[in-house]
C-alpha cells in the first residue's frame, strides 16, 4: 500500500510539472453587397500595415503545401471536431510564426470545445462590435432598429466603421441611462451565452484607442461560446439572427484575411486588431457553415509584432483549419450547453 501511495504521488507530482507545456485541451461546451476596395478603419487602420493580395495568396499557397495530404487524416474519437494529427500539426504550425497563437473551435451541434495554444484573455477590439449590436438588437425588442441603425450596424459590421460603432453604442446608453448600464447590459448579453468570466470595461481607452468595449479581455474559448449562442438563435429571435449572421457574411473584401480566405463553403465572421505592448493583437471570430448541423465556431488571436504579421498568422491558421475540421453533422444542442 506504501508503495502505490508514493506512485501516486509521483505521478501527481510529474503531471503537476507538465502544465506549462499543454498546447492543447478540451473543454466542455455549454443585405447589399460590401464596398469593394473601400479604404476602411478598425480600431486602428488596415492600409498601412496591412498585406497585400499577393502576400496574402502566397502565405495560403505554402500552407496548403505543407498540409497537402493531410486533409483526409483519420478522424480522432467520435465528437472531436479536429483530426488525429491536429495537436501536433498545430504546434508545428505555431513554432514556424513570428509571434503566439490561440485558437478554439466548438460545434454548433451537440459536442465540445477544442483549444490549441493560447487561451488567454486579450483585447476584443472590433470583434467586440458584434456583442454590441446584439445588445442594441435586444434593447429595442420589437422595435427593432430604426434605418438609421440599420445603415450604422452594416458600416460597423461590414466595414468595422468605428463611428458607426459609436453611434449604435450612443443609442443603447441612451435607452438603458448611461455608459455604466450599457456595458453592463452587453456584459449581461455574453453571460446569456454561457460567459461567466468576461467583463465589459468602461474606463476611457488608451490614447489612440476608440471604444471602451473594444478593451474587454475575452479569451478565444468566450468568444466562441457568444457567437454559438448567436448562431444557435439563443441570443436574438430568428429574423434578427438572420440579419446579424448575413452583415458577418459581408465583411468587405479588404478585410476578408483569415477566415474569409481560406475556401470555407460558408463562413460569417468578424476582426479586430490593434497595438499591444510590444506588438500587435490581431484576432477573429466567426461560424463556418452557420446554418449547418455541421456548423463549427472558431476564434482565433495572434500576438504578433506587426499588423501585417498577424494577418498572415490568422490567414495561415485559418487554411491549416479548413485541413483539419471534421465537419459532420451532430445532433442539435440546446441553449444551455
């Protein structure tokens, strides 16, 4: 008996140690066309940093190169929504960039959260923008947005247009008395999607920054669990689903890296980015096949020393995914979980 307590103690001990080396976990889940070539502005400007087409096709080509023949690997245990290989494919991936990676997926079906890399809370920037209309949507009930609105939430979804955001952001502290209750009543909107963690700030931003939202600190695992929730209609009634998931599905060509290049038959998605302390945040949220039982939700946050790095890094993680996702059709799951 001595000795099997003193194993077992070692494993723990051994396992304790290992922590810091996962790169991998799984969790359990709880309309008119875009302007194209319009010059556009996040939380900060695209242009300046931003790669170009040819760049960007070439950071696509290579990973296609280096992942060709991995596409039909073996599907691990039934409900993983990745291959057998992905763990390690995704570290190799990771260790040829220029910066750190997070990424997590989950089914819109009955299934599980996967995590790769980092989940670390961090800048939500313009992803944010999507909670926000959400709230506003909920805000108005029915309502619903005045055609003002409606041209502001197409600008600030499509386009990331910062005034838009501000604008929309304007009317809901309007109708709930304040900036203190409008951030909390978005904050309230992520924890109806099963976010209990996330907190909506409403100290001015940093200088050069443009939203308080933009500041919240949400990891790629929250973010994931809001947009299932929107796409599984637990958030808003199905016409205001419709309509949101349909702005994310016209997100302008200049800002269509990542996920919106990657060859996904369907995707709705959104971006944001900005400066960190040394370097910069780009990140994305998005739905492939939103509509599906296949449907999967992705996020995916690079920390990278450059605007135009971290939208090769997304670009390249986005095609090494559409290498690696099983997308099947699952049972439907509920809105609790």
């Amino acid at each position: 008996m001595f000795v099997l307590v003193v194993c077992g103690v070692g494993v723990g001990i051994f396992l304790a140690d290992q922590t810091h080396h996962v790169v991998a976990r799984v969790v359990r889940a709880n309309d008119p066309a875009s302007r194209a070539g319009t010059q556009t502005q996040g939380e900060y400007p695209a242009a300046p940093g931003a790669s170009s087409l040819k760049s960007v096709q070439a950071a696509l080509a290579a990973v296609q190169n280096e992942h060709q023949g991995e596409a039909n690997a073996p599907v691990d245990l039934p409900g993983s929504l990745l291959t057998s290989d992905a763990a390690a494919s995704f570290d190799r991936l990771r260790s040829s960039m220029s910066g750190r990676l997070g990424l997590a997926v989950t089914p819109l079906g009955a299934g599980r959260t996967e995590i790769l890399g980092e989940d670390e809370a961090a800048h939500g920037w313009s992803t944010t923008k999507v909670p926000v209309l959400v709230a506003l949507l909920k805000a108005r009930g029915s309502k619903g947005l005045t055609a003002q609105e409606q041209q502001w939430a197409r600008a600030a979804i499509t386009a990331s247009d910062n005034r838009s955001i501000l604008d929309l952001f304007g009317d809901l502290e309007r109708i709930e008395g304040g900036l203190g209750r409008a951030s909390k009543y978005v904050q309230n909107v992520l924890r109806l999607s099963g976010d209990s963690d996330t907190v909506v700030p409403t100290a001015p931003p940093p200088a050069g920054a443009v939203t308080t939202f933009g500041q919240t600190e949400w990891s790629p695992a929250n973010s994931v669990k809001f947009f299932r929730a929107l796409a599984l209609g637990c958030l808003l009634s199905s016409s205001e689903t419709s309509y949101v998931l349909r702005l994310m599905e016209s997100i302008e060509p200049s800002e269509s890296w990542g996920l919106g290049s990657a060859g996904f038959g369907s995707v709705a998605f959104k971006g944001g980015w900005g400066p960190e302390s040394g370097g910069y945040l780009v990140r994305q949220s998005g739905i492939v096949n939103p509509r599906s039982s296949s449907g999967v939700t992705v996020a995916i946050v690079a920390f990278a020393p450059s605007f135009s790095a971290g939208t090769e890094m997304l670009t390249r993680t986005a095609s090494w995914l559409a290498h690696h996702l099983a997308l099947t059709p699952r049972p439907r799951a509920s809105c609790g979980g």
